[in-house]
C-alpha cells in the first residue's frame, strides 16, 4: 500500500512539473500574459508542497543541494524515483 | 451529403498517391502524412482551453487545440483520424 501511495506522488509531481514546463514555454514568448503568469506561480508553490511532503516522507529526490539528504533513509541506499 | 470542410486540427492526416505505373507488380500505396495543428495557429493567443493536470500529461500538451495523438496506422480509420 505504501508503494501506491509513494507513486501517486510522484505522479502528481509528474503532472504538476509538465504543467511547469508548458506554462514556462508559453510565458517565454508571452512575458505580459499574467492569468498563465497567476497559474504558473501557483504551480510552482503547489509543485513546493509535494516535492517536500515527498522528501519528508521517502527521502530525497534530486542531488548537489536541491534536496536535503538524510540517514538512514538516504539517497545510498534508495529505493530510487525510477526504481519505484 | 455535403462533403464537410476539414477542420485542420482534427483532421490532421492528408494523404497522396505516389505514380502507380501499369508496369508496377505491386498495388497502388496511399501515403498518408500528419500536418500538426501548432502550422494552422500562429502566435498562441492567450486564454486558451486547457486540460486538467492529470490529463495534460497523458496528452502531452496543456492545450486541446495542440493536441495530436499521430495514432499508429492500424488504429487510424479510412480518412486518417
């Protein structure tokens, strides 16, 4: 059960950083567009909540300072993002 | 029936047929190609309709309008959506 929850997670991480990457396209070329810059905004402080809700729960996500590491649940030991 | 006006971002498949000489033993192909919606909308207006998070990632565009599944030939039906 832990292992659904872990990957619905990351799922929504998924979705919430390809809305990211579209929106950060989209305002490339429309700097003035403020609804997409509302919603890009939003995105990113909601993308903030599950990255840490997830960090607090299974462990770091990224290297080199963008994700605080921990022991014991380290990033040495895993189970990985892709190895889930 | 009125043949309808294709609406470019759903029908996004044209086909053409390559010379077919008598002399050729194997039968006439129809080859079919896909002309992405982003050729018929210049710069993205804003405010467009978008998908829900979850659906966007399926369909990988945020925008409907965008959206173009290339489906693999078996899956296509005769006029190639």
């Amino acid at each position: 059960m832990e292992h659904e929850k872990r990957r619905a997670l990351l799922r929504k991480l998924q979705e919430v950083d390809f809305v990211l990457v579209e929106l950060n396209l989209y305002l490339d070329t429309h700097p003035s567009d403020l609804d997409a810059l509302d919603q890009y905004n939003h995105c990113a402080l909601e993308r903030e909540a599950i990255r840490s809700e997830y960090e607090e729960r299974y462990g770091p996500l990224m290297h080199f300072g963008h994700s605080s590491n921990r022991y014991p649940c380290g990033w040495n030991e895993g189970p990985w993002p892709w190895e889930i | 029936m009125k043949k309808r006006k294709p609406n470019p971002y759903r029908d996004q498949y044209r086909v053409w047929y390559p010379f077919h000489s008598p002399d050729d033993p194997c039968p006439p192909i129809a080859k079919q190609y896909v002309v992405p919606p982003n050729q018929f909308l210049g710069f993205q207006p804003p405010n467009l309709p978008q998908f829900s998070k979850h659906e966007a990632l399926i369909k990988g565009t945020l925008w409907p309008i965008f959206y173009s599944p290339y489906p693999p030939k078996k899956w296509r039906d005769k006029d190639g959506t």
